[in-house]
C-alpha cells in the first residue's frame, strides 16, 4: 500500500468504534499533495460529525486553517492557547512562540 493508503486503513482502524476522541500524531507526515488532502478531508468530516480531534503538527500553516484551538507545547512546557487567528493577532509582534 502507499503511504496515503496506509494512513486512510489507519485513520478508519482508529475510528471504526465511533470514539468521541480521535489522536493523531502527524497524520499527514510524509504524504504527497492529493494523498494529503484526502486524509484531511476525512479528518474534517470526522469533526464535523461530532467528534473532537487532538493533534500533532509541524506544520504551522496546514494546522492553523483545519483547526478551532492550537495549544503551543516546548520542552513539555505549554507557551499559549487559542484560536489561530487568536494567537496570531496576539504573538504577531513577538517572537516568543517562533523559537
């Protein structure tokens, strides 16, 4: 299986039960663009039914425009939470999270 592949059989396996709370650690890491996009477009519809989706990105950008809260984490220490647009207005001056 490609790697999109493997990742749609993982995303259905965790969420075959129908379970309020969906982890995911980098779920589009190593993906190409289409394989990328259909994988976020089953976590959207996953949020939209209802469940409530925890997680992990590096990629500030891709984050930032699926998600209603970021929370900031560094050497286990939380910097910040809030909405997106939220911590931009908020941090757009400082460099405090950009570290």
């Amino acid at each position: 299986m490609s790697g999109g592949q493997q990742k749609r059989v993982s995303l259905l396996i965790a969420t075959i039960h129908s379970p309020p709370l969906v982890l995911l650690d980098e779920p589009t890491a190593g993906l190409d663009p289409q394989a990328r996009r259909q994988l976020w477009d089953r976590i959207e519809r996953l949020r939209d039914s209802g469940r409530s989706i925890l997680l992990t990105t590096h990629s500030m950008e891709e984050g930032a425009s699926r998600v209603s809260r970021v929370a900031i984490i560094d050497n286990g220490k939380l910097l910040t939470v809030g909405t997106p647009a939220g911590l931009i207005e908020k941090h757009k001056d400082t460099h405090e999270c950009a570290r």
